[in-house]
C-alpha cells in the first residue's frame, strides 16, 4: 500500500453558505492544500468558517502545469481538497481532468456530496425529473450553438443547459428556432441567492420574459425534451401474418398474440379475436 494522499473533491454553496455540509467544513479543516477557481471567491468561504489553510489557483487556463504541482503534493502524502467557485467541482469545470490524473498514479480520490446547480435547477423547473441529461454550456459561436442544439431537438429527455447572461437572449432565440417556439421550459436564476428567480412557460414566453428585462446573473436553463411519437398501428392483416410467423418458429399461439400485438401496437383482445375467426373460416 502507497502512502500517497488523497484528494478530495468538495462540492461549495452556490451562493447561500448554510448550504456547506459538516463533511466539507471537517475537511477543509485538516486538508494539507486547498485548490480552487479563483483564490479570492474561496478565501471569502474559509474566512467566513475561520480556516486557515494554503490556497492555489486550478482552472481552465492554467490546469496543465497546476495539476502536475498538485499530484506532486498528493505523491508526496499530502492530502488536498478541490473546490470549484460554486457547487460541485469537475461539472463544467477542469475538475475531472484532476480526477483522471490521479487515476493514472493510482491516487484515491473521493467526493464529498453537496450544492448543484444543474440539479436544483431541474427540481425548480417544475418538468419531468425522471428522465434528463446535462448539457452544460453551449457554443459560443453561432454556427456551433445550432448545430448542438439541432442535434438534441428530438431528444426526449428534459434538457438542462448552463448560460452566461450576455448570451442568454442568443440562446434562447436558437432554442425556439430549433426546438419551437412553444416548447416548455423553465430558466433559474441566481439560486440560493437573494435575488434567486425561476421563470416557467414556453420558449417565446421566456424570450418575451427576458427581453423585457435587464438580464444579470448565472443562469440554468431546463428544457422539456421533444414528445415520443407513437408508432402507427399496424393492420390486422400484418398482426395475423406475423402470429403465424412466430407460430411456425416454434412460439406457442398465446405468446404469439402476444408478441404480434405489442409489434404491431394492437390491443391483444383484437389480434387474438381475429386469429380465433381466421382459425374458425378455415
């Protein structure tokens, strides 16, 4: 067994600090390094809870040489907490690329649960939560943001998108493009916060909403996914063909009906009432 230490990745409030778990205060206490976003917006956290702990910067700009100094630390036997701005670090954010790195040196790595944004997000929408994926943000470029969006428009899951609020509008206005204007959705914004707000209606209603507004904050934006077309009803003639298919393979007449029915998007009181008259002609 090596005596590397382990690294933590600690999920941090979105905005409100009650939100911190008594795990992620515990170990923020006895951690030997503390890395995060952005030194400043992490120092207003430990000094709110009183730590006192050394602080380095790990973020998109500067993970490659960062997270070598950092697995350094943990080879070493330092044991090192993960923060990210706000919630859960490795979600829209280089976390996961310290998570692999430490995979490759057969480091222990853990996570401590805590705020999401994505989540919250999803339960405030008020839209189907059993069946969703996560988007994260979307292409800054144009060309690149419709072409995305075109590939999830008959994505039947709910859809849930980060945005910054100087693309909200842009973003919003390919959606109804893509997607429809009268797709539901919902659009959080700053939760956990004092100024915190979901708006809920279609995708023309949320852009009539915001642009009648000044537009500040981060934003999560949950979609309905695209409504599953049901299948056309075969014809009897085929369910029947199909119930003597099976039965030459081997099936039995019961489970025949059964299977040509539920092909074919019959009621199995139909096919097996016109199998029974197909079998009383002969």
């Amino acid at each position: 067994m090596n005596d590397y230490g382990k690294l933590y990745l600690c999920a941090t409030p979105m905005g409100n600090l009650d939100d911190i778990t008594l795990r992620v205060l515990k170990t923020l206490q006895v951690v030997d390094l503390i890395a995060c976003e952005d030194t400043r917006q992490t120092l207003k956290l430990l000094n709110h809870f009183n730590i006192s702990k050394p602080v380095t910067s790990y973020y998109e700009h500067n993970k490659s040489y960062k997270g070598e100094k950092i697995i350094a630390q943990l080879l070493e036997g330092k044991n090192v907490a993960l923060v990210s701005d706000a919630g859960m670090p490795a979600i829209a954010d280089p976390g996961f690329e310290l998570a692999q790195d430490c995979l490759q040196h057969g480091i222990t790595y853990t996570v401590l649960p805590g705020a999401n944004a994505a989540l919250t997000g999803l339960v405030l929408s008020g839209l189907s939560c059993e069946r969703f994926c996560f988007e994260g943000f979307l292409p800054r470029q144009k060309n690149q943001r419709r072409q995305r969006l075109t590939q999830l428009a008959q994505e039947t899951r709910t859809m849930i998108f980060y945005e910054a609020p100087h693309r909200l509008l842009d973003s919003l206005q390919a959606m109804a493009e893509i997607f429809g204007a009268d797709r539901p959705m919902a659009v959080a914004r700053e939760l956990t916060k004092k100024f915190e707000e979901t708006f809920r209606g279609s995708l023309d209603e949320t852009i009539a909403y915001f642009n009648a507004k000044e537009i500040k904050g981060e934003f999560v934006l949950v979609v309905s996914g695209a409504e599953i077309e049901e299948e056309s009803p075969k014809s009897i003639a085929w369910a029947l063909a199909c119930v003597q298919t099976l039965i030459d393979d081997g099936m039995s007449e019961k489970e025949a009906i059964k299977q040509a029915a539920k092909d074919g998007n019959l009621p199995k009181r139909e096919v097996y009432n016109a199998f029974v008259a197909q079998k009383d002609s002969r």
